[in-house]
C-alpha cells in the first residue's frame, strides 16, 4: 500500500530548519525534566506521595456523582479511576497529614450520606510516602537513561557508532518532547506517563532502524555517491512505508485516546503525540546527525 509515489525532497537540505524546531523541543523538554527532578510539575502520587483507596459498590455509579460527594465535604483535589467489572472504584489523593485510616472513614461517611441507595466496602487503602515518591522519581529518570545509553550500543554494534549516536538523539528528542507538551500543559506525570515514555522511544528506534536499514544498503551500492545524496534517496524510498506504518499506529492510539476511557487517557495521548515526534525525529534529525557526524570525519 502506498499512499504517496516516488519522491525527491532534500530532507537533509532543511536540516537548519528541522534542527531549529527540535532545538526549540529540546530545551522546554529540559526545563520540564528539571522540574520533574525537583518534584515542581504536576507530580502523581506515584512521585509526590499520597494516600489510594479501592471501593466495592453494589451498583453501577458514574464518576460525576461520587466526585460532587467529595467535593461536597471539601475532598476535591483526587483522581478516580473506575473499573466497570465489578463496580469498583480506585481513590488517589496527594499528600495528606491525616492518616489513611482517618481518610478513609471521613470517605466512608460522605459516601453513606451522598449514595444512601447504593451500599460499598473499602476493600483496600494504601499510602505512599513522600520519600518513597522520591525515590521512584530519581529511579524513574536513571531507568530513561539507561534505555538510551543501550540505544547507543545496540545501533553502534548493528550499524556503526555514528548511527548509535543519530539514533540516540533523535530517541532523546521523543523523550523530551512528550514530557515537555505534558508539562506545558500541566498534565499529571506518574508512572502510566513514563511507562507511554518508554513505549514511543522503542517505537522511534524501531522507525529510526528501518531508515537507517537502507541508508546502509544504499552507502554500499553507491559508495562514491555523496552522503547527502545517499541518505536523502534513502529516507525518500522508504518514506511511503514509514508514513503508512506511523499512520496505522496513530490512528490506534487517537481511538484509545478518544474512547479507552479516563484510566489510559493520558497514557494514549502520550502515544499519540510520541508517534507524530518519533516519525518526524527518524526523518529530519537522527538522518541529518549521522550526516553533520560523517562530514565532519572526512574533514
């Protein structure tokens, strides 16, 4: 299936202006990592510390009414989750210097008054301490690293080092990009998000290596041939299946984001933003790197 012919762009040609837009990326993305490390975004409990709650209801309810109950009695910042099997609900709550067993009698009570029809049981309560929110969150970063650096080594061995370095920047631009459109727009980080991190960088990688996969023939075939030459030919040859494979996958994660419910949400739009970056990345700045890279070593 193609959805485009044959085409002739000089990808590498508007590197300058590619480069300009993911510099742009890059150092909100940085910002927003920073302020991850310090715990000033818009932090999950699973990062930040806080108080969860699983209820059993005997009927279905909707997630409107039992947040009015909340907010009713001064409960108002708190995320639900429901789990329609089994008419369960799970409670998250940020930090709270009132114990879990206080938290969850208080929300026992306002329940009883807002939902006399409906009877429940707290099957289960949990707390995560801030220091362990710490903890997670400096894992969580050295957890992003580690995946790049292996990046770095599995395309240097398969490839050549260049291409690990090309493969890597353009897998760190994913990463930061989706954490800098989910800080701008105050979206929660936790660790659904940072799971839908990981998910889009071995997605690029995937892309990334399917390009370099014929930037590879084509340096064999035409090995006199100029590299911006070689790499341009290559990503316009192969540019048909990356847009039909990155449209496939968008369209996926656009129905999850639609219609999969508050519970994976954000985590679908994570994906969805991930795959419209990791296309771009694998044409206009993994390419280009390897290109400015090779340049510079015959010079």
């Amino acid at each position: 299936m193609e959805l485009i012919g044959k085409t002739k762009i000089d990808f590498i040609g508007m590197r300058n202006i590619s480069f300009m837009i993911s510099g742009v990326i890059a150092l909100v993305g940085i910002i927003a990592i920073i302020q991850i490390s310090r715990g000033a975004a818009n932090m999950g409990i699973d990062f930040s510390g806080g108080t969860g709650l699983q209820i059993k209801f005997a009927k279905p309810f909707t997630t409107d009414e039992i947040r009015k109950a909340l907010a009713d009695n001064g409960i108002k910042e708190v995320e639900l989750q429901e789990i329609k099997e089994g008419n369960q609900l799970l409670i998250k709550m940020r930090k709270s210097t009132a114990p879990v067993g206080k938290i969850a009698e208080t929300i026992e009570q306002d329940f009883k008054k807002a939902l006399p029809g409906n009877s429940f049981t707290i099957e289960s309560t949990t707390e995560i301490g801030p220091s362990i929110g710490d903890k997670l969150r400096k894992d969580t970063l050295i957890a992003v690293a580690l995946s790049l650096f292996c990046i770095i080594l599995y395309i240097a061995w398969r490839f050549d080092f260049k291409f690990g370095i090309g493969a890597t920047v353009a897998t760190l631009h994913d990463v930061l990009a989706i954490l800098a459109v989910f800080f701008v727009m105050n979206k929660e980080v936790n660790l659904l998000l940072i799971t839908a991190v990981l998910t889009v960088a071995g997605y690029s990688l995937t892309d990334t290596v399917v390009v370099f996969d014929r930037i590879r023939e084509n340096l064999k075939k035409n090995a006199k041939d100029s590299m911006k030459n070689v790499f341009n030919a290559s990503i316009n040859e192969v540019l048909s299946r990356t847009i039909v494979t990155s449209l496939t996958v968008f369209m996926a994660a656009t129905s999850l984001w639609l219609m999969g419910g508050e519970v994976i949400h954000d985590f679908a739009f994570a994906l969805v933003v991930g795959v419209a970056v990791g296309t771009y990345s694998s044409i206009f700045v993994a390419s280009p790197v390897v290109v400015i890279l090779e340049e510079r070593a015959k010079s």
